[in-house]
C-alpha cells in the first residue's frame, strides 16, 4: 500500500505546523536560557527590535529579562564583553538566513496546497495580478522605517514596536500574505457571484489600490513633516536602470537562448525586473546616496555585505584607475545573472506539465527580489 494514499498532504502540513510551533514554544519555556535568549532573541526577535527603534543594537540580559539599546549598555554592542547577555543588531545573520529560508519553503509547500483548492487559470494572469502585492510589500515596510525617522525626529510615530513588528522582517511576509490572501478570497468570490468577468482584475485592483494608499501616505508625510523628503530622481533612476537592463536581457535571452523565454514569455521579463530593482536600489543605497546628501545606507545582509567588502579589497577601495565606482556594483550584475540561471529551469515543458507550481515558484522569486528592492528604492527616495 502506497502510504501516499493515505495521508492527506494537507493535513499532514498542518500537523507538521502545529507541532512545530508546539514543540518551538516548549523549547523556549523548558529551556529559556539556551533556546530563548540564545536563539531566538537574539537571531530572530532582537535583530526586529533593533530595526525597530533604529538601534545600533539591543542588549538583553537574561537574568532579568531586560532589554536595553547599547548606547544604554555598560559594553555597547560589544558581545565578548559580557558573560551572559545576548546582543542583537539589525538586519540578517547567517543563522537568521537559514533559519528564514527553512521557513520560506514550509510556507510555500503550504501556500501550494491552499491553492489547489481553487481555479487559477490563467495562471500567467495570476501570476501579473500578484505583481502590485510585491510592489505594496516593498512600499509597507518603508513605513515603518518613517516610524523610525519619526523617533529619531524626537515625534510619536503612528504605530510603535512591538505593534511595528508586523512591518518589519520576516513577519511582514506574513503581514503582506495575510492582505493578498484576503483580496483573493474577495476576488474569487466576487467573480462566482458574476459581479465581474474574471478574479484577476479586482485582485490587481485591490494590490494596486494598497500599493497607491501606502504610497501616498509616504507623500502626505514628505508634505507635513521634517524628516521625509521625497528625492523623486531616485526612483526614476532606479526604475530606469532596471527597466531597461531587464528589456535588453530579456530580448538578448529572446534571441541568444530561446529556451529560457519560451516557457515563461513575458513572466521571464518581470522576475529580471524584479531583480534588477533590487540591485540597482542597493547599489545606489550603497554607493551612490552622497549624490543627493544622504546618510548611509549599510548592506544588512551577509551576502551582499561579502561581496561588498570582497570588491573593495580586490579593487583597493572605491576608486578604479582613480575613478570613483564604489563598492556595491557587482551585486547589479548578480541579480541579474541569477534569475536568468534559474529561469532556465522554467522550460516549456515544465510549464505545461506544472503550470500551477511553476507559476507559484516563479512569484516566490520575484517576491524575494522585488520587495527588498521597492523597500531599498523608496526607502532612500524618501530619504529615510
């Protein structure tokens, strides 16, 4: 007997869930010390409060569960220095990233089998209806980075941490799902009742209509207060750049390597899009941002931080020949060369015979790509 036959995948999903945040929940309360403060605070939790109130780093002490910025500690953000408090700064680790990674993929075995409940068809069109979320993802985050600028400013912000949290990596992952799951829900039922022809329009509507009230909230807060301004050279350079870089790959790919465009035709050009707003926002950010007098803008991951400090040690620093590149650059060319690799999985056949799971996989790639680099693009066109 084939035990695939007799376990609901389902169910067995959501068994593996439950018992994973059981047993999760178990570990931190049996073993507070080890699994709490050692692991969780400090690679997952502390790094979001860190972010949150625009922290160097936050500093928590276990004996007495207190968490401090390391401006207020005895050692600052000095880690070796203390015997037993755990110290958290913002963005990612390492083990952060594996950590985030392994999650990603149980959610997206659980987004999958959510959506086999429903007809997609056509997927393409789903797929572009999607495109407005990421975008709205991207835009959202940088809100909270206003709450931040808004404390710095000395002010109140809208929503304070830990509410803020839902804002802030990775839970606004979750936050922006929750909102698109909804529209398609609403979608999908306003298109059974015969209200609408299709589900796809009103759910780009609604991802577009998100996307718009965030957006504009920025400008309203770039109108009536100090500390956002709105630089809106910035996103048309960044916009620009990756949306020409991504139509002459996309037409080079067309011509030199057809196998890779003919499965995915135009779904091909908005992954390479994506992308290549993510790389050219953060080249910008890293290297770029004197142009307009703004601060600095670190890489908080641990790749792009790699390869930043890998081309500033092989070229001697930020200069070429004596003229300034920075250090960022190489990351560009990566997101661009990446999602054309792994387009070439996406061949026709793959298509036709999984078009569903291909189309859910292909949104997965763009998401991760182009929400970082809307937050990274607008992030520093509002300058904060």
């Amino acid at each position: 007997m084939d035990l695939s036959d007799d376990v609901d995948p389902a169910k067995a999903w959501v068994a593996a869930f439950i018992t994973g945040v059981v047993g999760l929940v178990a570990a931190a309360l049996l073993f507070t010390r080890q699994v709490y403060h050692g692991i969780l605070w400090r690679y997952f939790w502390g790094p979001v409060h860190a972010d949150a109130e625009g922290a160097e780093c936050m500093v928590r002490f276990p004996d007495t569960g207190r968490t401090v910025p390391g401006e207020s500690a005895e050692f600052g953000c000095s880690a070796s220095a203390y015997d037993a408090a755990a110290v958290a700064e913002p963005g990612y680790t390492v083990v952060s990233t594996l950590g985030y990674i392994l999650v990603l993929v149980f959610m997206l075995v659980g987004v999958y089998l959510l959506l086999q409940l429903f007809d997609l068809s056509p997927y393409r069109n789903f797929f572009f209806a999607l495109v407005p979320f990421m975008l709205f993802g991207g835009a959202l985050r940088t809100v909270e980075d206003a709450f931040v600028a808004a404390q710095r400013a000395g002010e109140t912000p809208a929503v304070e941490f830990p509410a803020s949290a839902v804002l802030i990596s990775p839970f606004i992952y979750f936050t922006v799902f929750a909102i698109a799951l909804a529209a398609f829900l609403a979608s999908k039922w306003l298109s059974l009742q015969d209200l609408t022809e299709t589900y796809y329009y009103p759910l780009a509507a609604i991802g577009s209509t998100v996307l718009a009230g965030t957006f504009g909230y920025l400008l309203s807060l770039a109108v009536t207060t100090e500390y956002v301004t709105l630089h809106a050279s910035i996103l048309v350079i960044v916009i620009g750049v990756a949306t020409v870089t991504a139509a002459l790959t996309y037409a080079a790919m067309d011509r030199y390597w057809p196998i890779v465009t003919a499965g995915t035709g135009l779904l091909s050009l908005v992954v390479i899009w994506g992308h290549a707003i993510d790389g050219a926002a953060n080249v910008l950010a890293n290297d770029w941002t004197h142009v307009w007098n703004l601060g600095d803008y670190s890489a908080k991951h641990p790749f792009n931080r790699f390869l930043i400090d890998t081309t500033n040690s092989l070229q001697g620093g930020t200069e070429i020949a004596g003229v300034y590149v920075g250090d960022g650059w190489p990351f560009f060319f990566v997101k661009i060369v990446v999602p054309v690799l792994i387009l070439s999985v996406f061949d026709e056949q793959f298509m036709e015979e999984s078009p569903r799971f291909a189309v859910m996989l292909l949104g997965a790639i763009v998401a991760v790509g182009l929400g970082p680099g809307t937050r990274d693009m607008v992030r520093i066109a509002f300058g904060i």
